[in-house]
C-alpha cells in the first residue's frame, strides 16, 4: 500500500472518529439529547438482550443521522450508522408485544420512536411503532451510547419535516 493510500485512509477515520458520536447519560435531561440521536432507529429484536449477571440491557441501533439532516435535502444525502447502547444498573425487564427472535421466530425490526424516564419509580421504557414496548426497572440512570461503525448513505429520512 502507498504512502497516499495510508494518508487517505487515516484522514477518513480521523474524520469518522471526529463525528463518532459517544454519550454518557445519568441525569433525565441527557435522557433527551439520547432518546432525539435515536429516533427511528431501527433495532432487530436479535439485537435486544439482558444480561442479568452484570444488570445491563444491550442493543445494536441502526439510527438515522438526526444530527447531520436539519432540513430536507435536495441531493438526499443522508445517513445510518450503527451505535451500541448499553443502559445499566438494569433490576427487570418487562415488554409490551415484543416478538423475541428464536429459531422459530425470524428476525424482525422495530422502530424506535422514543425513550422516557420515570424517575418516580426508576424506570426507563423504549417505545417503539406498533404499540411495541421494553419497560426497565433501574437503580439508577447510567445509559452509554456509541456510534460502533461508519456512518452509510441512505436516500431515505423519517418523515418528520411534512
């Protein structure tokens, strides 16, 4: 590989690691900017998973770039990219009309329209499209979240500017 190449292909993941997005949540009002950054991403119910043992609930967003479409675009560039969320300190986990993946049941994918806080009784819930929801009991607001890949075009935007 030439010098230019390796320039080139650390200029772009130095521009990719500049506009990865990595969050920490533990108070309600950081609560929004995250629920705003993954509005209607699109997350497979593969990709949903409670790890008792370390009291974590963890999943793979496909989330639309909110932060890099402010108005609709001609050209339609707009883009996808891939975070982790990893909330902690999780007690339980209850859900509303959520099909879990299993050999039996094929990989489905639910669009995630916002994610609210209930400091009352300390639970987090994710509500989806289609009356889908995962309620979590928590000990206390600590949510991560983290771009994992590189961001890729898509053509299409969530129709929120209509």
């Amino acid at each position: 590989m030439s010098d230019k190449s390796i320039h080139n292909i650390n200029k772009q993941l130095q521009k990719y690691a500049d506009s990865a997005i990595s969050l920490r949540c533990k108070q309600p009002q950081d609560l929004e900017v995250v629920s705003s950054l993954l509005q209607d991403a699109l997350i497979g119910n593969a990709d949903l998973r409670f790890e008792k043992s370390k009291n974590s609930f963890l999943f793979v967003a496909n989330r639309f770039c909110w932060e890099a479409a402010t108005q609709i675009s001609e050209d339609k560039n707009y883009y996808r990219v891939l975070s982790g969320v990893n909330i902690q300190n999780v007690t339980s986990v209850k859900h509303q009309n959520l099909t879990h993946y299993n050999e039996e049941n094929s990989a489905l994918f639910y669009n995630l329209l916002t994610i609210e806080y209930d400091s009352d009784n300390n639970e987090v819930t994710l509500v989806f499209s289609q009356n889908v929801s995962v309620k979590l009991t928590v000990s206390e607001l600590d949510i991560f979240i983290r771009d994992i890949a590189e961001p890729h075009p898509t053509t299409q935007i969530p129709n929120h500017f209509a």
